[in-house]
C-alpha cells in the first residue's frame, strides 16, 4: 500500500483539532483571530441565501489557507500541517456559523420534513427484493450498524465530521457485503450491490434533517477536500437521496396501486400510533402497541442517562458495542428502536436551551480524569450502577430482556469483525489524494474522538455563551483541551 | 461468472504516484489523474475489470479503502507519464439508471460495459452510450468493452457487429476477459494514451 502523506488519520485528527486550538491562543495568532470573527460577524448582518453563503465561505477559506504561510503560528509549516490547519479552520467556522447557516430557509426545512415523512412511510414496507438486493446479501440486523453510524450525523457541526458518518456508514456496508460475497463464492462486490443497500439503510435510519445535512457538506465542506473517495460515496448518498424522493410503484418494482395502499396503510400505521398515545385505544395488536406507548413515554421523560450513553462512555471502549446493547433485538420493522429514541433526544437536547439544567444532577459529565480524587470512585460508581440499573429497567420497558440483550451483544460483536474500523474512513475524507493506500488506525483513539466530539458539542452548548462574545474564541479553545 | 476471487493477491507494490498536495483533477503535466465512470447493466462484470486492473494493489480481504466500488490505480506510461484513474461504479439495474449523471458528471473517460453472451447488455450498452454523448463532457473518452470474452462458445453479440457501432460512435472498442485478465491492461492504457494531456505545467 502506498504510505505516507496521511496528514488525517484518524488517530491525528483530533491532535490536529487540539493544535489548531492551541495555535488560535497564541497572541500571535491575534489577527488571524480577528480575520475570522469579522468573517462570521458578517454572516449576522445578512439573510440567509445558501448560495452567497457558501461561495463566500469557500473563499473565506481558501485565501485563509493561502495567508497560513504568512500567519505567525503556522509559518514555517509543512504541507501537511498547513492542510491540517485548514480542516482547523473549516471546522472552527462552520462549528461558528452552523445555527446561522444550517436549514437556514423555509424551502431546506420544508424538504426535510418532505423526505423524513417519505421515509417513514417508506420504511415500514420496503423489503430489499424492492431495491433488487440479492438474498445473499441480505443482512438486516447488520445493516442496524451502519444506520447506527448514519444516525450520528446530527450528533456534528462541522462538515467533515457529518461527511464521516456517511462514509463510516458506506464502510460498514462495504464490509459486509464483502464478507457475503465471500461465504457465497460470488464475485467481489461492486456498485451494483453498493448502492441499493446504502439507500435500504437510508431508508431506514431516516436521520431527521437529511436533506439539510447534503446540502450542508456539499455547500461548506471545502471544495478541494470533497474529491476522489470522499466524494464517490458522498455522491452516493446524494443519489440515493435523489433515488428515494422519486420513489414510485415502478422503481420498487411494484404497481403503482399497490404502492399507492401501501403508502396510505403506513401513514395510517403512523397516526394510528400517535392516536394510541393520546388515548391508548389499543388496537389489533395490544402487546406492540402498548410497547410502542411505552417508547414514546420513555423518549419524552427528561432521563437523558440513555441518550448521553455514547458521549459520557467514550475512553477507550469499543463503541459499537456499546451501541449494539441498544439497538439489540430490536425488529428492523419497529417504528421506534432505542437507537431512534437516543438519536431523537440527542438531537432535541442539542437544541435545547436548558440544557444546563438538564445535566445538573450528572456531576462527572464535565469532569476531566485529572480532577477526580479517589474519593469520588464510590459516588462514582454509585452513579455508574443508578446508570445500568436504568438502561436495563429501560431496555426492558422497551421489551428487550437483559438475556436478550447479551446474547445480541454477543452475536453482533462476532459481525463486528466484519466491519472492522469503519472510523478509518475518516482519513479519506481527510486525505483524498491517498485513497488508495489509507493508513490503519487505532480504533480505540478514533471512537474515542468520537465521543469526545459528540461530548464537545453539549460541553459546547451548556459552557459556552453567546457567539457574539468577542471573548468566545479564547474561552472556547481554553474549554476543550481534553480533545487530545 | 465474470472474474475470479479465488487468486491469491499479489503484494506488488503500488505504482508510487502518492501526491500530498490534493489537486481537483490534475496534479501536473507528467502526472494527472482522471474520474472514470463504469456503466453497464448489472451482472456484465464492471467491478471486475476493475478489480483485475488494480489486482496488483488489491485484496480481497484488505479494509484499508471504503469499498471496491471505488478503486485507484496509477498507470505508468511509455512517455513517462503517469495517469491515476480514480474509478466510479455506477449500479447498473434499470432502476437506478436515472441516477448515472450524478456519477459521469466531470468524468474525463467513460468505460460502457456489456456482456458477449447477452444482446440485451449490448442493447443497454447502446442505450449508455447515446445517454454519454447527450448529457456527457464533449471530450469525454469512451471506450465499449464486451466483456467475458472467455465465454466465447456462448457468444450472442459477435465483435465484428460491436466493432462497426464503436467505430460510427467513435469510440474505442475492445473484448475483454475480466476472468483471465485478457486484454484488460490494454483496455487502460489505452485510454490513457488518449486522454488529452493537461496544458499547464
């Protein structure tokens, strides 16, 4: 494999990120500092117009990557630090100008909501006969893990952090049809079998805001780090996305009439499951129904305990296994699976205001290894048994027993193997020029990274105040040392 | 079927043209790299021509790229240059074909697949290539490649046929085995030979 210039491995990256923090602290850093917040302070003096927006953006960062060299902090750089500094600074301002420029016109949130509900319908009929997927490679419960992967896309601001969620799903994927087509004896798989299970899981993740979130990485991701592989699987998902607005009866290979019910039963399905939340009218069948209520109520109880799981479990754990625990045993064909309900409250949280309030009774969530003193490991691990004992009491309520959920844990651990290190990809959307030779990675530093970004954006939201505060910068960067 | 998994992969070493610098489609005048886009019906055996051509570089069982619909692989050439192709799958089923300008967008060569044994893959060929000569970059090069040529005894679109529509369409036309790797270097170089070299230095 050709080596070398692999300035974003995974295990870089977030060192990078934490270098890019550091320099922005120096006083010499002070006008490159300023540059940037009159470049954002701009945005808040202007409506919203998604194409002026992201050509200026563009070319904000790209004189910006020009004026590294000059730049006191970076002078002096290699190529590969300054291409490092510039994902720095694609993520720094887009972190900024998110709220300002995500979803930022009524026609983005109306197709949101368009796809969304098309998705839903979508996702309670679609078998993958439908999309021409050939039964040996059909994998449902494996493919949860890269809806998994697909649903954190909202757990990011910045573009090459959403951007990694579509690979990291595209990965998964890959290696499991990989694997099939070995057991099969078949030829290696190419598009053919790529693409019509990337838009099954679509289809099923249903992430809320897709369309937003393809918008968003194609208008501020930097032009000339959306290339080559990065930019083959983005297109990817842009055609699915493009596939599955145009869905009819014939593209699923079935009459339109028959689609046409099939829709109507679906949507009737999904009011018919609000409608037993308000006045529990259990219908055909009482047993789903009554768990489906109990979902409902468990997603709209304030216990965050569940949806901060992946954030707070970070250090060092395989994260996917974590996540598998959730997702366990749950039918594909569930409207609500626990991951939906954690993927749902991390979003609401993410936008929510009191969040500060929220975490209050979590002392640790903000915690740093080096504050803890050993008189806090028993209230910690008090907090630590509270935690399972409401995860299992949950996942029960969710009608997943606890024997269920290891034997899941211990069959989906086996298909991990499958899927080994998706969190790699992230070297291709950092380093396109190398696709082909993509050095291996610690898992362990990348999901880390993860965590700590997920972690990052709620300390983001409860710890830092208003981004008009010119002080913001500083406080910002003095808050997330722990990147590393 | 159309190309072999069974042959263990050679560990040659990759050609070494691994620029740091990401350019957006041309590195240099000696070296540059091109988007080439497969089309084709589903099952002619457009990922494995594209597996036997980076079987050098490629393994089966290797993780380190996103998956074999997207490969790159660097051509050495006589004049010293280099060409990197970055190859595009496309998902031939007749469903997804309204999806394909997505993917032959900028796409500086175009590789329409068929298979020998199937007139019906010949015809959808004939479909793509009137779709790139429509929709696609006017310089476009495009090669028709009939695939499986081991299975000759099966024969259904005889080449002589194939070769008059290349020559009416100007393309290349050429047969190819992806099984015994018969002709398929030559399938790429040729290209390469014919795609316009960049201007600047």
């Amino acid at each position: 494999m050709e080596g070398g210039g692999d300035a974003f491995g995974s295990s870089t990256a977030p060192l990078a990120w934490h270098d890019f923090l550091e320099r922005m602290r120096q006083p010499s850093a002070a006008e490159f500092v300023r540059s940037i917040k009159s470049f954002i302070l701009t945005f808040s003096n202007r409506a919203p117009d998604p194409e002026k927006d992201s050509a200026s953006v563009q070319e904000f960062l790209e004189n910006m990557e020009g004026a590294f060299r000059a730049h006191t902090p970076w002078a002096g750089s290699s190529d590969e630090e300054l291409e490092s500094a510039g994902e720095g600074l694609e993520k720094y301002v887009m972190t900024k100008l998110f709220n300002r420029v995500f979803a930022s016109v009524p026609e983005d949130v109306k197709s949101d909501e368009e796809l969304f509900e098309k998705m839903s319908l979508l996702q309670q009929f679609i078998r993958p006969e439908n999309l021409d997927i050939k039964p040996e490679y059909q994998n449902e419960t494996s493919w949860l893990l890269a809806q998994k992967e697909l649903q954190k896309i909202n757990m990011y601001k910045a573009p090459r952090d959403k951007l990694s969620c579509i690979l990291n799903c595209c990965k998964v994927i890959n290696n499991l049809l990989l694997n099939a087509s070995i057991v099969s004896n078949d030829n290696p798989p190419g598009a053919d079998e790529f693409l019509p299970v990337l838009i099954y899981v679509t289809i099923k993740a249903n992430p809320p805001q897709l369309h937003s979130n393809l918008l968003y990485i194609q208008r501020y991701r930097r032009q000339t780090r959306l290339v080559s592989e990065a930019q083959y699987f983005f297109t990817n998902i842009l055609s699915a996305e493009s596939f599955i607005w145009n869905i009819d009866g014939e593209s699923l290979s079935m009459n339109e009439l028959d689609f046409q019910r099939k829709m109507d039963w679906a949507r009737e399905r999904l009011l018919g499951l609000s409608a037993d939340l308000e006045n529990r009218d259990n219908q055909a069948n009482p047993d789903v129904q009554e768990r489906r209520s109990q979902n409902l109520k468990a997603n709209r109880s304030s216990d965050v305990s569940l949806s901060l799981k992946d954030p707070i479990q970070g250090s060092g754990q395989d994260m996917r296994r974590d996540n598998d625990v959730s997702v366990g045993g749950k039918p594909v064909e569930r409207v609500q699976s626990v991951s939906d309900l954690e993927k749902k409250g991390a979003t609401e949280l993410l936008n929510d205001d009191d969040l500060n309030k929220k975490f209050q009774e979590y002392p640790y969530l903000f915690a740093r290894a080096g504050d803890l003193t050993i008189a806090d490991v028993e209230s910690l691990l008090n907090s630590y048994k509270q935690l399972v004992v409401r995860y299992v009491a949950l996942a029960q309520g969710m009608g997943v027993s606890p024997e269920t959920t290891l034997a899941q844990t211990a069959q989906t651990s086996s298909d991990l193997v499958a899927s080994e290190e998706p969190e790699n990809v992230s070297s291709v959307v950092n380093n396109n020029d190398n696709s082909e030779g993509v050095s291996k990675t610690s898992d362990d530093v990348a999901s880390d990274n993860y965590h700590t970004e997920a972690y990052e954006q709620m300390t983001q939201k409860t710890a830092v105040g208003s981004s008009d505060d010119p002080k913001v910068t500083k406080d910002e960067a003095l808050h997330h040392p722990e990147n590393a | 079927m159309g190309c072999s998994s069974s042959l263990p992969a050679t560990n040659a070493g990759g050609g070494g043209l691994n620029n740091v610098n990401s350019g957006n489609s041309d590195i240099d005048s000696k070296n540059f790299r091109v988007k080439l886009v497969l089309l084709g019906d589903s099952g002619v055996g457009k990922s494995c021509i594209v597996l036997r051509f980076v079987r050098g570089q490629f393994d089966p069982t290797s993780k380190v790229t996103v998956g074999a619909s997207f490969l790159s692989q660097t051509l050495a050439l006589e004049d010293s240059t280099t060409v990197k192709f970055e190859i595009w799958d496309t998902a031939g089923q007749e469903r997804y074909a309204a999806l394909a300008p997505l993917y032959y967008r900028g796409a500086g060569a175009a590789i329409v697949v068929y298979d020998i044994t199937s007139p019906e893959s010949f015809n959808k060929a004939q479909y793509w290539v009137k779709e790139l000569q429509k929709h696609g970059g006017p310089d476009m090069i495009m090669a028709l490649v009939g695939n499986k040529a081991d299975l000759h005894e099966n024969r259904s679109v005889s080449s002589q046929e194939a070769q008059e529509y290349a020559e009416r369409n100007s393309m290349f036309f050429i047969e190819t085995s992806a099984k015994t790797a018969d002709n398929i270097n030559q399938l790429f170089e040729e290209i390469a030979k014919r795609l316009p070299r960049p201007t600047s230095s």
